[in-house]
C-alpha cells in the first residue's frame, strides 16, 4: 500500500491492494502487525496478517531441476526456460546512465568538509528511483514465475548455495557480488545478487502452500558432467552448448538443461524418501502428547 505521510501520531494510505484474509466486512483473518517502509522516496505500508488455512493435499506435479543461468533466467530440466526482458528500456538505461555521470561530476565538484548539496542529494534520489523501477520488474517476474513454477510442479529442486558457493573466486560470482565487482556491472549486479535467493525463498513458500516441496541439493560439477553418461570434463562445455566429451556418448544439448538435468538427478534419493520427509514434517507439527 502507497502510505501518504507518516509521521508521529498517525498516518494515512491508500487501498491499494486486497490483504489476504482480511477484507472489509469480511470473514476471519486478522492483521497482526504493520510496517512502514520508505523506497526510492515513497513510502509503503506492510500488514502482516493471519488466518486459519487448511493443510494443502500434495501436490501430484512432476519433479523438476532447475538451474540459473546467467541474468535472472532459470532453465529447467524439462528443457524449458523461463526468461525475461531486459528490465530497463533503452531510453530508461541511457537516463540513469546520464544521472550516474552527473552525480559523478557533482561530487567531484564538492567542496570537502561541505554538507551534500542538494542538487547531488536530488541526483541521488532520481538514480534511487530509476534503480527501484528496476529491482520491482524483477521481484515482479520473480514472482509470477515462481507462481506458475509452484503450481506446475510437485517437487523442484535447486542447487544448494551454500554449498556451491565455496571455493569461488574472490570477485564474487553473479550470485553473489564480491566486493571489487566492476561499478559498471552495478544494477544488473545487485539485481541478480539478490535474486536467486528471493527466487529460492519464494519457491520455498509458494510449494508448501500447495502441497509441495522444494530440495536443496549440493551439486558440484553440474555444469561439467554429462547427464546421461556421468562424464566429467571441462571440455564438454563450450559456450551454452554442451556436447559430451565422451565419444561413447556423444550427447549434446544446451549447458543449462544439461545441469538442470543434473540437479534433478542429484535428489534421487532425497526425494525417493519423500514420503518420510512429509512425515517427519507433520509429525513436527504435532502439540505435544501429555505423558
Ligand atoms: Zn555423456
């Protein structure tokens, strides 16, 4: 919600939106907490809300891999991908380049030891803005995406960061921007910086809510290793396409379906003992029994 004016004491917004559960002169549901938010100069309001939902059946999708590609897009074991534009117009990627040289200069132009002035303050705020149209068409893909990838399959299965990331350069990976990373490569940077881990987290939420399951897998050498044959080697690998170095095999396709494929395999055997997983997920839940 597009909050008008907080200050102490109270503070008004406009509607924008239905809350889940919550509706006027509606049922059930209630709103637990808000928050105000400032972003890119405007601010928002967030409620919390709760309500009573019943336990989802399982989700009887198919089980897929997915891998992220360069940029925000994910290719999918399935051999589909799920891409998007470019999430400024050339026209708004010239704005903020012009606005960023101009903040430059105007810094240059300080005096040291001199308060900000209020025209580099006001360059500031227009490359905030311009940076938020940004981050929002992303979360926005992000979120239908993981929307559709949530209704359409039971159980997905991701790379485990955590695990992968180690032993990567000191520059930082698309995921996650080292320090040094290039100024140049900022917004798409910080972007998808951030990106995979919302795209996991949503993923997380949005299969529970419909019965099913997200698993994190370590997966080293996806990108590598044949899918068919288990061939590990760098060679195999030229570009996006990926054509097993093994002649015996010889399979070739795209590099990020190959390592979807991967991933997808890698939960074999976590997902085989889903049944004990959703147990043991339940039995969590349980209150506990009086002795
Ligand atoms: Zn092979």
């Amino acid at each position: 919600m597009r909050s008008i004016c907080p200050r102490p004491g109270g503070c008004g917004f406009r509607w924008t939106k239905d809350l889940p559960g919550v509706t006027k002169g509606g049922p059930a549901g209630r709103i637990t907490g808000a928050r105000l938010v400032k972003q890119a100069g405007a601010w928002h309001i967030v409620f919390r809300t709760e309500r009573q939902v019943p336990a989802p059946v399982r989700h009887s999708g198919p089980q897929v891999g997915i891998d992220r590609g360069i940029n925000l897009a994910l290719a999918l074991s399935d051999g589909t991908p799920r891409e998007h534009g470019p999430w400024l117009t050339c026209g708004e990627k010239e704005h903020l380049r012009r606005l960023e040289k101009k903040s430059a200069r105007q810094r240059a132009a300080r005096t040291p030891g001199r308060p900000t002035s209020k025209r580099l303050t006001r360059t500031y705020d227009q490359i905030a803005k311009a940076r938020a149209t940004a981050k929002r068409r992303a979360v926005d893909w992000q979120h239908k995406t993981t929307t559709e990838l949530a209704g359409t399959f039971g159980v997905v299965v991701v790379e485990d960061l955590k695990i992968t990331n180690m032993g990567r350069s000191a520059t930082g990976t698309v995921e996650r921007p080292g320090r040094n990373v290039r100024q140049k490569a900022g917004l798409n940077r910080a972007i998808s910086g951030e990106a995979w881990g919302r795209t996991v987290t949503l993923l997380e939420y949005k299969t529970r809510d419909r019965g099913g399951l997200v698993v994190k897998v370590p997966a080293p050498g996806t990108s590598q290793t044949c899918h068919r044959c288990g061939h590990r080697d760098p060679a195999s690998r030229d570009g996006t396409r990926f054509s097993c170095a093994d002649p015996r095999c010889g399979w070739t396709g795209h590099a990020d379906t190959n390592a979807a494929i991967n991933i997808r395999n890698a939960a074999g055997t976590v997902v085989s003992g889903r049944g004990d997983l959703g147990a043991a997920r339940s039995a969590k839940r349980q209150p506990p029994r009086a002795a």
